[in-house]
C-alpha cells in the first residue's frame, strides 16, 4: 500500500473570505497523518474546537501530491533548496 502523508494545520485569518493567516508566525501545525482517514478526523476536531472563532480555520494538505518519486529531482532540489 502506497503511504500517503497528509498535513493538519490552521491559524487566523486575515478575512474569512480568503486563506491569508493573520500571523504566520502563529500558524497551529497539528501533525502529519499517515491517511486522509486520519487527518480528516484530525481536521474536524481542530475545526470543532475553534468553531466560535469566526476567522480561524484548518486545512488539510495533501502532502503526497507535492512529489512524484518517478520525476527525477530538480536542479534546486538536489541543492537541498
């Protein structure tokens, strides 16, 4: 079974109309998830926590979706920028 890594994560907005946070610096990382099962769970209960706060929100990123194992790696990237 391929692994598939998703990211939690949230924070203040600058406008709840739009994904710019308030404060990068005060970005909530809640983890990394082996499944979208996990994460998903995970996303909810952070969502559900701040629910009162109209401008918070939480996202989940696909991080296995960010890299192709099959594409070799590009110039920067061997860098390790």
């Amino acid at each position: 079974m391929t692994q598939r890594l998703h990211l939690v994560f949230g924070g203040e907005l600058v406008d709840s109309a739009r994904t710019e946070f308030r404060d990068p610096d005060k970005i909530h990382v809640v983890g990394v998830f082996p499944n979208y099962q996990a994460a998903h769970a995970a996303w909810k209960a952070e969502a559900q926590r701040t629910v009162d706060s109209a401008q918070t929100r939480y996202f989940i990123a696909h991080l296995h979706r960010l890299r192709d194992e099959e594409i070799e790696a590009s110039a920067t990237e061997k860098l390790g920028g």
